[in-house]
C-alpha cells in the first residue's frame, strides 16, 4: 500500500519551531517531488514549499520564505519542513503530497497545482498559540 505518514506537528508558541516529517511506504520518494501544503480553519488549502526528486530545485511560497526550509534524506525516504518563527495564522493542517510530473523541476510557478500530485498523507496539526 502506498502511503505518505506526516508527523511533527504540535502545539508551539508564536515565534517557535517545528519540524514536520512527511516519510513515505510502499514505494521509494526518490523518482518523486515531494511539497507540503496547508490548510487553515474555514480557508482553501494552500501551498507551502516543493522540492524535487535530488533536492536540487526548491520552491517557497511568499509568505515563508525565509523562515521555512524545506528538505530531503532520500536514504531515509524522507522529507522534511523546518519551520521557525511561526505565526499564529499558519495555524493549520500541515499536508504533504509527492508528484512524478514536478519531480525534475519544481521551481516554477504550478509547483502548487494540486492535480499535479498523485500521492497525500493525511496531515498533520500546527497549531501555534500561546
């Protein structure tokens, strides 16, 4: 069974840090881009971050970049979000998805197309409050 399992999340403080795991069974990340998406009470899921299959190409959305770092251990079929100072309103379902068709390139704009991914986990929480 092909899964993607996200974890990581939690409760953390405005201005904390958290790294989300987004780890992978059933077939290998490595022939995958892997991007993270989020979801927000009463809002549209948005994208986050991509990287491609080698990690040589990376994107961010505007408002995190900066602050989020996205990255990859295909050794361990893994891949990872750092996240630093968090704002309350990135309080969300943190999601990750893996696409074959992004998997050289995810640089440019429609690295964020939600039809270009085949594979989702099915999230994990931030919530950032004090």
């Amino acid at each position: 069974q092909l899964q993607l399992v996200e974890s990581g999340g939690g409760l953390v403080q405005p201005g904390g840090s958290l790294r989300l795991s987004c780890a992978a069974s059933g077939f290998t990340l490595n022939s995958y881009a892997i991007g993270w998406f989020r979801q927000a009470p009463g809002k549209e899921r948005e994208g986050v971050s991509c990287i491609s299959s080698s990690g040589g190409s990376t994107n961010y959305a505007d408002s995190v970049k900066g602050r989020f770092t996205i990255s990859r251990d295909n050794v361990k079929n893994t891949v990872y979000l750092q996240m630093n100072s968090l704002k309350p309103e990135e309080t969300a379902i943190y999601y990750c998805a893996a696409s074959r068709f992004l998997r050289s390139f995810c640089g440019l704009g429609g690295a964020f197309s939600e039809g270009r991914y085949d594979y989702w986990g099915q999230g994990t929480q931030v919530t950032v409050s004090s």
